[in-house]
C-alpha cells in the first residue's frame, strides 16, 4: 500500500511522541547517551501565536553537574531548513520561564539533515543545539533494549550494509517475545509497516511477518477444530475483527492487516469499506 506522503511524515512524528512518553529514561539513555539522575516532566505555556508547543521536556540532573537543567527533544520527520531558528525561539521561553539552562536535541527520524543548521553565529549571538540522526543511532543497542517502543525505532536505523533481513526477522521475533498480548503486538506491527516505508523496507516486514506466521488464522488453527467451545471461537473472531479495524484506522494497508490478523484479504476489504462508508 503506498501512504500519502504528508500523512506518512505526521504518522511518524505521532508515533516517536506517543511512544517515548513511557520510556523516557530508556529512550534518552538509549538514543542520546544522556543517563539523567533524576527527571520530571515539566511544561510551557506557549503564547497563541506560537506554531507548536515542544515535544518533550523534563527537568533532569545529570551525573556531571549537581544543578538541574531543562533537556527539550523534538522530533523532525524530514530536513527542516529552519529549525535553528525554531529551537533558538524555544531556548528563549524555555530559559525565562524556568530560569535554567536549556540542552537541546533535535531527533531527526529520516534522512542525513546535510541542509540542517545546528547553530546560530553572528556577531553578538551563539546559539546551537544537537541534531541526533536515527540513521546513526546503534540499531542493537535499541533491539537489545527489550523495550517495545525502542525495538520499533530500530526501523528507522541504518542496517543496509548488514543482513537487513536478519534484522527485520531479529525485530519480529523480540517484538513477539516481549508482546504477548495479541492485539499490543498488532499496535507495533502497524507502527513498523508505517516507519519502514521510510527505509524502503515495507516488503521486507510484510515477507517476514507472513513467512513467520506471526499470528494464527483461527479459521485453520487445529486446536480451535478440536472441540473448542463455540463461544470461545467466537469471540477470537470477534477480537480478529476489532483488530483489523484498529489497523486499518491506524494508516495499515489492507494486505498487512490480512497478514496479522488471520483474516482473508477479502474480509478486511470488507472491513474496510464498511470503516469508509461511517
């Protein structure tokens, strides 16, 4: 399935905002190489004229200095020509509404960012910030974490040169192991098929979910032909179809969400219709 592209980019953003809020410690220790002692989370007021408020801010003290500072993330789909200006705009209200000194990291989720400025220099002002590329993030340090949110952003690194295949399969298979519960599992899976458009790997998770049989088909599965109770049979069936409508509302193509619920190719173009026509 080809997404839109604008849909794909806001996708993504939504994506690393909604997951790092549980893992916050993780993903900066992970991804940044920042170990804070202690962190809480912290906000701004943004004046309405604003364009957005930060993506994420905590008040942390770190190992080398015993006086609390404010670490401000943000989260860039694609190269952003301006952003200098935007994180020097944020230093600022950051600075005079907490009155402490402000790092600043810009996690760039794709491309190299050649044409990005990290810093501003003129003659009576310096300001930069530090510009993270997932391209350059260690994919086994976040695969090796065991943490879901972080083994889906290994998507987002550089595995070209290595066994990409074995990377993905690698993925799945601790996705598996750390997700039990089937309709969690479908969350991240969706979050992978949408992130790996980005790194032309959309067929490669596609095969390897199929080719792993990652989810029963509770149409052909033997124990459910064994005697299990009418019920019970139905209501998997039932939690089936709630699946596909979560990952079809969520962006996931019709043949993906075939692929992880079990479901017929039909069935889900059904499903899908009937989403289209409320």
């Amino acid at each position: 399935m080809r997404y839109n592209l604008e849909f794909c980019m806001g996708s993504v953003d939504h994506i690393f905002r909604e997951n790092v809020a549980p893992v916050f410690e993780a993903f900066v220790r992970e991804v940044l190489g920042v170990r804070p002692l202690s962190s809480e989370r912290v906000e701004l007021a943004q004046p309405r004229t604003s364009e957005r408020e930060p993506d994420y801010l905590r008040k942390v003290v770190l190992p080398d200095n015993p006086n609390p500072l404010i670490l401000h993330i943000e989260f860039e789909a694609r190269t952003n020509t301006l952003m200098h200006y935007r994180m020097f705009e944020y230093n600022a209200l950051l600075r005079r509404r907490f009155g402490l000194p402000v790092r600043q990291y810009v996690i760039l989720l794709t491309g190299k960012g050649e044409t990005m400025q990290t810093q501003i220099q003129e003659d009576d002002l310096f300001f930069r910030y530090n510009l993270v590329r997932m391209q350059e993030v260690d994919f086994n340090s976040l695969i090796e974490s065991g943490i879901p949110e972080l083994i889906v952003a290994a998507v987002l690194t550089d595995f070209e040169k290595k066994d990409a295949v074995g990377v993905i399969r690698r993925i799945l298979v601790t996705l598996r192991q750390r997700v039990p519960d089937e309709r969690e599992l479908q969350k991240y899976l969706t979050q992978l098929e949408i992130l790996s458009n980005f790194g032309k790997l959309n067929q490669n998770i596609l095969k390897e979910i199929n080719e792993m049989a990652f989810t029963y088909n509770l149409e052909t599965d033997g124990r459910y032909k064994q005697g299990m109770q009418k019920g019970m049979l139905e209501g998997k069936v039932s939690k089936q179809l709630q699946i596909a409508r979560d990952s079809l509302k969520n962006g996931g193509g019709i043949e993906f969400t075939a692929k992880i619920t079990g479901l017929s190719v039909k069935k889900v173009t059904e499903i899908k219709a009937e989403l289209d026509s409320e």
